[in-house]
C-alpha cells in the first residue's frame, strides 16, 4: 500500500481499547476491511462487503427476493485519499 493509515490507525485504536478496558490482557485491534488483490504481483487495498438486493422473475412467473455478496475494492485509501499504487506490469 502507498500510505501507512492500517497502521495508524490500528495502533490508535489499539492505544484507545487500552485505555478503556485496562484489567484485560492481550488487547488486539485490527481493520477488517482490506483484502488481497491478485494480478503480476499480490498487492493489499481497501474494500468494502456490499449486498445487492432485488426480487428477481422466477421462469414459472412471479418473483423471489434474491441478495448477491461481493466485495467493492477500492482504488483510493479510505482514509487520506491517497491512491493506491498500481501495479508493476
């Protein structure tokens, strides 16, 4: 990635759990919205789930409602707007 907002913000996540819950032991803070983009290199950005949702016609007629999963990546950073670096051909 061409910033270091996971990172970041991670750790200011992590700094702020810290503070809030103190007896525990072994705090973890983690973004989950990144995935693994694959092509001439293996490169992590941003994304997003998302769900598409319609009722859809069923061939004997009427319609059922029909939800698709998928994954929206993103080409900027979230966070400081930075674009993502392309990949090397």
């Amino acid at each position: 990635m061409s910033c270091d907002c996971r990172e970041t913000i991670e750790s200011k996540l992590l700094a702020r759990f810290k503070e809030q819950v103190p007896d525990a032991q072994n705090h973890e803070a983690s973004l989950k919205g990144y995935g693994f983009v694959l092509g001439a290199s293996v490169r992590e950005v941003g994304c997003m789930p998302i769900e598409l949702t319609a009722d859809r016609p069923l061939k004997r007629g009427g319609h059922k409602r029909k939800t698709d999963h998928m994954n929206m990546f993103f080409t900027f950073c979230p966070f400081c707007g930075k674009k993502y670096e392309k990949e090397a051909a």
